[in-house]
C-alpha cells in the first residue's frame, strides 16, 4: 500500500500482471460485494416491473491497491498530454 513504491514498480513493470491485494480483502469480501450488486439489480427491476423509471444503480466501490492508484494516475497523465496537444493553440 506504499504509493512511492506503486509508482516505481509501474516504471518497472512488464506486461506481466503481479498479483497484489488491498489488505484484508479477501473472497468473502469480493462475495458480500457482489451479493450487494445484484441485489441493487434486483431492486431496480422491481422498481421498473411496478412502471417506474429505476434508479441508476452503481456498483459498490471496491478497495483498490496503491499500484492500482499509480496506474489509474499514468493513465490520465497521458490522456491529459493527449487533450493538451489538441487543445493547445499554436503561437503566432
């Protein structure tokens, strides 16, 4: 969960994926979570069945490792450079 370390081990990393999880989850966490999203599933259909327009459901947010963040953090730098090189205007 050390950030700087996510942040090198990403420099470093091959297409090979590690296998690291955020501390304390584990399969019945996944499980109680994933119980959790179908039930909200479940719920917006009945909403729906009694002629309703359902709420938008969303997943419940899972835990996420420091090595996770630090490549979520790449990718939007490097969508950022795209939208810069577009948005950009040219001097003179």
């Amino acid at each position: 969960m050390d950030p700087d370390l996510a942040a090198r081990l990403i420099e470093v990393e091959d297409d090979e994926e590690p296998s690291s999880t955020p501390e304390g989850y584990t399969i019945d966490t996944y499980l109680l979570l994933s119980v959790i999203d179908a039930l909200q599933g479940v719920q917006a259909a009945v909403i729906a069945a009694a002629g309703v327009d359902p709420p938008r459901m969303s997943p419940m947010p899972r835990p996420a490792t420091a090595l996770d963040e630090a490549r979520e953090m790449r990718r939007m730098q490097s969508i950022q450079t795209l939208i810069d090189q577009f948005t950009t205007p040219e001097p003179g």
